[in-house]
C-alpha cells in the first residue's frame, strides 16, 4: 500500500509539473519579445517595402496582397524623428513625426505585438493613406519596440504600455496640438492598447481599432488552441504571464474599458485566424448593449490586418470620415 500511494504522489506530482511548464511554455512563446522590428528592420518612411516579409505569411492571399501592394505610392519623405516620455516611469520614446497640415488633426499611430515597430509596414501604410486626407501623422515605437527603451524581454499587452500612448498625447500637447485635435490608431495589440490609453484618458475623443481581441477569456482559449492545448491549461498559463511580465493578464479585456463618452470604429477581416472574427462581433454587441458610440466594419475575405492591404482607399475614405467627425 504504501508502494502505490508514494506511486500515485509521483504521478500527481509529474503532473502538476507537466501542467505548470506547458502554462508556461505558452505564456514565454506569446509574450517574449524581438525588439527589433524583423525583416522590417532599418526600414524608413521613404524606403519600407511590403515584399519584404510576405514569404512568411503562411495563407497565401496574404502573400499575394503584399506582393501586389504599390507600396511606394505610400512613401513620405519629410518626418522628424522625435523622442518623448512616456506618462509612466522615465522611459523614453521614439516616434516619426509628419506634421504637415497646419490647424489639422492629428493621429498616432500604434504597432501590433512582436516583431514589430513604426519600420513596419502597417503603421507606415496608415500614416501615407492619413497624409493623403490631410491628416499629421505620429507613428510611434511602444518600450521595448525600435528605437524607445527597452524595459523587459516580455510584452505587457498594453496593460502598461498603453501609457506609452498617453506620453504622444502629452508630447503633441506640448507642441500645440489641441487634444480634441488629437486620435488614436490602432493596429492588432496597439488597437486594445490604444483603447486602454483612451479609457485612461477622457480628453482622447476618436479610436479606431484595426483587427483587436475584445475579451481575456476569448483570446486565452484561442491562444492555447494554437499550441494544442485546452482551456484547462488557463490558469497556468495566466499564472507564467503574471510572473513574467509583472502585470495581471486577465485584465486584458479591452471592451470593457470602451466609454459611452468617446467615439470608435472596429474593423476587422472576416477570414481572420489570429484574432478570430468573434471579438469583432463581440465589440458590437457589447457597444449595443452599453450604448457605446462606434461603427463597424467587417471586410470580407480579409485575414488579419489585411484590409489596409486589399481596401486601401475605401479604408482611407472610412479613416477621412471618421475623424473628420469626431476631431475637431
């Protein structure tokens, strides 16, 4: 008997080992950063190319999109590379600034998760397609991304770096930007952590959210789904994302921090694998429900991120729109 009880103690305890290293597994795959900006790196506003990575894209309408992409007719050659804190602690900032237009509004621009940067070529192509409708543009470098300081070797999901946002929106104040003046632009994560800036800060009126996950719960079940795991292993994996990063992951549920006292616009492919199309959907419902200011866009037969690529002018015409509405 007391064979097979210390037998059965060394399986429970293989297994809770087990558990605990694949939670944690997962939590350092997704959350560990390259703080360059990949094959983008070196890239400028004047010499990005959308061809440089598209090998890399497993689907292939997205290599085909970003091969095809006249990339050069988005090139901009006049920007200053400015450098600013962030509202938290002494970390400094890296960003392009296009200050065109004179008693214009202005947006920044945040990148998604890593590897990834303003060198990138969503920011670059959504700065060209606002410049186009007389938008200024700032594309910024988040910690730990490009040219800003590097802090930690994981990724925050926003739930800090969202005042990395906040420090533009005070840089731009300070250099005469009124901040009803002022939107956000958001790309995958920088769309969830441009709503999480926005939610800090009342003043920011108009958000526009491209291809963002909506809920913890939601995003947690997809992410371990893609390393073939259940749900059960959630609690592990949350548990390494807290030690790793410092910060509490099941607060990443950016819908909830949307403000009936703001204005946002979602959009989102319809064939998206990595931030699946129920966080779209999510968004309106819970938007109807709240009654949350906020217009939609799904895009059919787009994956993820991939609207700007195959609808750039409609996309640009929706951006023009929309902010023109809501900045004054």
């Amino acid at each position: 008997m007391k064979y097979i009880f210390r037998f059965l103690l060394s399986i429970i305890f293989l297994l809770i080992v087990v558990y605990f290293t694949a939670g944690f597994y997962v939590a350092y795959q997704i959350l560990k950063i390259d703080p360059t900006c990949g094959l983008h790196e070196g890239s400028l506003p004047n010499s990005w190319s959308t061809k440089v990575d598209s090998h890399q894209y497993s689907i292939l309408s997205q290599q085909r999109i970003r091969e095809n992409f006249n990339y050069k007719d988005y090139y901009l050659d006049e920007w200053q590379d400015v450098y600013f804190q962030s509202r938290d602690y002494n970390i400094k900032l890296n960003g392009w600034l296009f200050n065109y237009f004179p008693k214009r509004p202005i947006i920044i621009v945040t990148h998604g998760i890593s590897p990834n940067g303003k060198c990138k070529s969503e920011s670059n192509i959504i700065a060209g397609l606002l410049i186009k409708k007389k938008f200024n543009v700032l594309t910024i470098d988040l910690r730990n991304y490009g040219q800003s300081d590097t802090v930690s070797s994981y990724d925050d999901l926003g739930l800090e770096s969202y005042n990395d946002i906040l420090g533009a929106f005070d840089f731009l104040k300070k250099i005469g930007f009124k901040s009803n003046s002022i939107g956000l632009h958001g790309i995958s994560l920088g769309a969830s952590t441009s709503i999480f800036a926005a939610h800090a800060e009342p003043e920011i009126k108009a958000i526009w959210s491209d291809s963002s996950l909506a809920e913890f719960k939601m995003i947690l079940k997809d992410e371990i789904a893609r390393y073939g795991l259940t749900i059960e292993f959630g609690p592990a994996v949350s548990l390494a994302g807290k030690i790793l990063t410092g910060i509490d992951p099941t607060e990443l549920s950016p819908a909830k921090k949307l403000s009936d006292k703001q204005y946002y616009f979602f959009t989102h492919g319809d064939s998206d694998t990595r931030i699946l199309t129920k966080h779209f959907n999510y968004f309106k419902e819970y938007s109807k429900k709240n009654n949350i200011n906020a217009d939609f866009w799904l895009v059919k037969d787009a994956y993820h991120v991939d609207a700007m690529f195959k609808e750039p002018e409609s996309y640009s015409k929706k951006m023009e729109d929309f902010f023109n509405k809501n900045l004054n």
